[in-house]
C-alpha cells in the first residue's frame, strides 16, 4: 500500500521521507491554509534536492496558469484539485501532469453520480471527509460509504487516517471497490504543529503497512 504524506513545509523533513520511502509528499498551495508551502519553502529549494519521492501539489480553485507556475517553479509531478474545478480545467491540466481531483464526501453522497463527469478528464481520485471550507478537515471518513460504488480509476484514500487504522485499512483493501485503492493520504493526525510532521509516527505507519509483522 503506497503512502503519501501531505501537508509539507520543511525540506529536512521532505527528505526524511525519501530515505524512509514514502511514496509521496504532498505540499499545499491554498493561501488560506497554515500549511501554505510558499510561505515556507522555495521551489529551487525542492527542485535541487534532487528527490525520488514523488511531489504532489495541492491546489483550491487556483487558476490554469497558477497551477502550471508552481508545477514549473517546484519541479511537481502531480497535483491534486480541492476545489470546485470542472472537468474540463481537469482536462486540460492532465495534458501536462498528472491530475487527481478530490472529492469531499458526506454519508449518503451518490459517489458513482459525483464522480462520473471526470472519469475520463482526471488520472486519479481522492476521497476525503466532508467539511466546512475546502481542504482536508482531519475527520474520520466513513470509507463504508465507497463499498457500494462502482470506482473505475485508480483513488487516494484520505480523511483523519491514523496509526491506529492500519488494521482497518487492510480490511478495507480486501472490498471489491478497493481494488483500485492506490494509495493512503495522511496529513494532521501526523503532526507536532501545523506542517510539521512527527517522524516517529510516520515511521511506525510505514512499518505497519510495507513491513508487517509475520
């Protein structure tokens, strides 16, 4: 089970997850949040660190020319929409990079209804918790809600996972809906302060999830 880390502002730490081999580090560029990666980090700063990890960009209704400044300026390989991006705008961003859209879910949402206008516009989905304003809320998603669905593209999986879950994560990869999970999403229930990650934790998760106890 592949492993993304969002919600980074410090290179050190970036780098700490390479070496420990977190698929993904995820840097938000929504003003409005605590975690904004401008405000802490220089794209030259990443771009030079040579990384094997891959870096996802997680942008709110941010414009077409926007997205491709930071994609350019921070070196990404993918970014992920939080917003209320159409289709097309996804169409057009995945000519260049690849494209994951999110979706906010509440507990009766018609998922296949609600995903089904960017089937083929997007690479990827993400299913968070829904909540007030856009961004992760840190809220346990019910992930129950997706059982019924029928998820024909590869899905991050996102919304208050913990340490803790990784017990249900795994019973929830055996569902039938699972079998296009692609990855985990994981942001403040790993943190000491906004954007700062306690390595410790993450550790453990990683050696819950790719070094299983036999």
């Amino acid at each position: 089970m592949r492993v993304k880390v969002c919600g980074m502002t410090e290179l050190d730490q970036v780098k700490q997850l390479d070496a420990l081999g977190v698929d993904f580090a995820g840097f938000i560029f929504y003003p409005k949040s605590p975690r904004y990666v401008v405000r802490h980090l220089a794209g030259e700063q990443l771009r030079k660190a040579k990384l094997r990890i891959g870096k996802v960009g997680v942008f709110v209704n941010a414009s077409y020319d926007e997205v491709m400044k930071q994609v350019d300026a921070y070196g990404l390989d993918m970014v992920q929409l939080h917003g209320d991006e159409t289709p097309r705008f996804c169409e057009q961003l995945a000519n260049y990079i690849t494209v994951v859209k999110v979706f906010r879910l509440g507990e009766n949402d018609p998922i296949d209804w609600l995903v089904r206008p960017y089937q083929d516009s997007c690479d990827m989905f993400l299913f968070d918790t829904e909540g007030v304003g856009y961004g992760g809320t840190g809220k346990k998603f019910n992930w129950d809600t997706l059982k019924p669905a029928h998820i024909d593209k590869l899905f991050f999986l996102s919304g208050g996972i913990e340490a803790a879950d990784v017990e249900k994560l795994k019973e929830f990869a055996r569902e039938p809906v699972a079998r296009k999970l692609f990855a985990i999403d994981v942001n403040s229930k790993f943190e000491t302060s906004p954007g700062v990650k306690d390595m410790k934790k993450v550790r453990a998760l990683l050696d819950n999830i790719k070094n299983p106890k036999v």
